[in-house]
C-alpha cells in the first residue's frame, strides 16, 4: 500500500497564545517508526513515521505539559507504538488504546499500567471495518471496572443510529471533535441541536472541541466556521470538554494544519481564562490523571 498521507507540518508558528500552566493536548497520536512498529494489515491508509520525541518536542515548544496519546486505527489494536510513548513520557501522557474482543484481563491491567485511561471505538467505514455493537458493548463492560472511559468517533449524519448504543454504554463516553458536524449548517440548526442535546441529556459523555482542520471549509490558518460550532459546546458544557491538536494529522487530505494555527483557536473558542483552564488543565486531568 502507497503511503497516502501529507507529511506533517515541519516547522510550525510559535502561538501567540500562551496556555495555562499544567495544559494537556488530549487527542495526539504516534506513528512507528514502521521499522520498529509496524502499522495494520487492515490499515485503510498509511501515515508518515510520527515518534514519541516528535511529539513531545512539539508539545514543549507549543506550550502545552502533557498529551493524550489515542490510537489511531492504522495501528489498529497492537498498541506498542502508544505504550512505548506512554512509558517514555515521564508519566506527562496518558493513552487511549483499541482492543480487540480477545483481549485478556492481563493485557488489560498492563495497558493501564503503561497509562491507558480509556479505549476507542471508531464508526467511521472510512476508517474501519465494521465490529458488531453486542462487541463493543461487551468490551465496555469489560474495561469499566478499570475506571477507563470509551472514545467514540463517528460522523453527525450517524448520530441518530447510534444514539442508543452511545446512552447505553456504562463509562464516561468522549466524543471526537463534536461528532463531526457539517459546518456549513446553522450552528443552531436540528443536526447540532442533536449533538448538543446528546450532552444536555446524558452527563456522563463529554466532547472534544479539536480538529477544526478537518471540519471547516474556510480553512486555515484561523478555521472561522467552526470556531462558533466548539465555542457552543465549550460555553454551555464547560466541564466535559477537551481540547487536543490531533497532530500529526492522520489521512488528512487537502492542506495540513499549522499546528501553531491551531493552538491560537483556543482563545476564540474558550474565551475567557476560566474556560479555558477547564477546557486544557482541570477536565483532562480528572480524565487521565486522576489516580
Ligand atoms: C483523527 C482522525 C482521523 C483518523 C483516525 O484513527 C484514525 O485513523 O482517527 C480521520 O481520518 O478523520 O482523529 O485522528
């Protein structure tokens, strides 16, 4: 397989905004090195070699103090690449793994020994293939007594479908980047009302307000059409958010991000310190860092 991604952004701009101290990228991923790590034999695309020290070099030098490293599927459930990040980290990252139905509880406790906090069911066919949702409920029950939560990625127009399967699940469940709205509809419009109503009516699932480089058509470098779409979760859900930079910007097709560019849409989206100190140090820290 072709590797079909853009290489990510080499040098990115210094922001202009400073996070507070203690700040947290909770959606961050690492790629092999292939040689030591291979990816997937189901992958459905091939990413560039993204290491640990890549990324903790970046997170230093955009201001942030630790990252939640999530797995990607072209790793797919062999979570090495991510443990080994984990446990090189000096206990600055925490881990969202994949596993699979037969996973063993011994497997289990040493991923939460290495930092895994939760794990991550992904509904995108683009993605993934598709895993029956009487699995994925089984491994919930499973990774629940770990005090792990369940990371779900879908697309907006998905929701209603898996709507009870999400309301049923037993953890905390995160949402990835507000379950992918379409940004061309009104902000108050019923699909984002869906979404909002989700929150409104089950406290126990949060969002990440992240990745406005895959959901905006205006782009970069200031992503205005969504900045409204997170600012409304942020500002109404204040307590269940989290932010991440979703470097190094897995299969992104079009342009890739700046991740300096990215960092300075917090302060438009969570717009005063107080949200922001929630949004980048207390919710990911009671998440990840609670023990
Ligand atoms: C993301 C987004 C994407 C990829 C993955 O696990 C993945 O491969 O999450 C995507 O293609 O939208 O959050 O990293």
């Amino acid at each position: 397989m072709d590797p079909d991604w853009l290489p990510f952004c080499p040098n990115p701009t210094k922001p202009r905004y400073v996070p507070p101290p203690g700040a947290v990228d909770a959606h961050c991923h690492v790629f092999g090195p292939a040689a030591a790590f291979p990816f997937a034999p189901e992958r459905k695309y091939t990413p560039c070699d993204a290491s640990k020290d890549q990324l903790f070099a970046l997170r230093d030098f955009l201001g942030f103090a630790r990252s939640v490293v999530v797995q990607a599927t072209c790793h797919g459930t062999d979570n090495r690449a991510l443990v080994d990040a984990l446990v090189h980290s000096d206990g600055r990252a925490r881990g969202v793994a994949s596993v699979a139905r037969d996973v063993t509880d011994d497997e289990l406790r040493a991923l939460h020994a290495a930092g895994v906090r939760g794990t991550r069911f992904n509904f995108l066919r683009r993605l993934v293939d598709f895993t029956p949702r009487e699995v994925l409920a089984e491994l919930a029950q499973r990774i629940a007594p770990l005090g792990w939560h369940v990371v779900v990625y879908f697309e907006a127009a998905d929701l209603p479908e898996l709507w009870d399967f999400f309301t049923s699940l037993p953890t905390t469940v995160v949402v990835d980047h507000m379950g992918r709205p379409d940004v061309t509809r009104p902000v108050d419009g019923p699909e984002f009302a869906r979404f909002l109503r989700l929150l409104q009516e089950h406290p126990n699932i949060w969002s990440k307000v992240s990745c406005p480089e895959r959901l905006s058509k205006s782009g970069p470098p200031g992503y205005d059409d969504v900045v409204p779409f997170a600012r409304a979760v942020v500002e109404r859900f204040p307590d269940r958010v989290l932010w991440g930079t979703d470097w190094p910007h897995p299969n992104m097709k079009g342009h890739m991000p700046d991740d300096g560019h990215l960092v300075d849409v917090i302060p438009r989206i969570a717009v005063t310190a107080d949200l922001q100190r929630r949004l980048l140090v207390d919710n990911p820290m009671r998440l990840y860092w609670n023990d």
